[in-house]
C-alpha cells in the first residue's frame, strides 16, 4: 500500500472535514485497503504547539506545503517517496476537494496511486462533491 500523509492542525476545519469524508462509512474501508493513513500536526498555535508532531514542519518544508495552507496532503510510496500531493495542476492545494474540478483531480490522483475500482472511486466522489 502506498501512504496517504495528511498535515493537518486542531483549528482546521477544512481538515475535520477532510477526515470526515475519509472515514464516513461508506468511504472509511476504501481508504483503510488501498492506504496506510498518517496524520502530522503543524502549523498548532501557540497555546496548542504541544500537539504538533516533531519533525513534521521539517518534513512539510520537504514536500513543498509550508506555504500551500491545509490540509496539505501526500501520497508516498512504500520507500517514502512523494507520488502525488494536493497540488492542483495550477499549483494550488486542493486541500479537502470540494469543487468539481478539485474532486475530479483527486479522484485521478486516487486513481493513479490505489487499486480502486471505478464504482468505488465514484462512491468517494459522491461522497466529497455532497460534503459527506
């Protein structure tokens, strides 16, 4: 299985989201099969900085989402090498994909980096493009 990274903080609602149409129940058990899912702590205000991950900014910086906002999430190979991450093909974070065109290129970014079927792929797009 390829690892599905998510960076991710306690005040990101776009985050919460993001785990909620992952792991609702009809989506969960697809992600669970075809990913190891992680989740990294960054970007904690100051009251909360002791929630972030250590080295997780460090490794954030390395995977070129300082600057894109969250989440920000990657796909990595079994040796840990970036495949894909939440960069729109403008540059852009698609963060939690909610536009027709950001659940369209997450879905190909799922499509090129699982072995989902094209039903279950359609049941994830459902799923994001209704908000869960």
């Amino acid at each position: 299985k390829n690892i599905f990274l998510i960076y991710s903080a306690s005040w990101c609602a776009w985050c919460k989201k993001m785990d909620e149409n992952m792991m609702s129940e009809k989506c969960k058990v697809l992600f669970e099969s075809n990913y190891v899912i992680s989740h990294l702590d960054v970007l904690e205000t100051d009251r909360k900085k002791h929630l972030e991950n250590p080295g997780a900014y460090e490794l954030l910086c390395t995977h070129k989402g300082e600057e894109a906002g969250l989440p920000f999430w990657v796909i990595l190979n079994r040796e840990g090498i970036l495949i894909e991450d939440s960069f729109d093909p403008e540059g852009e974070n698609m963060g939690c994909p909610v536009t027709d065109e950001e659940v369209e290129n997450f879905i190909s970014i799922l499509r090129n980096t699982s072995k989902l079927s094209e039903d279950e792929l359609r049941t994830i797009a459902v799923t994001f493009y209704s908000g869960g």
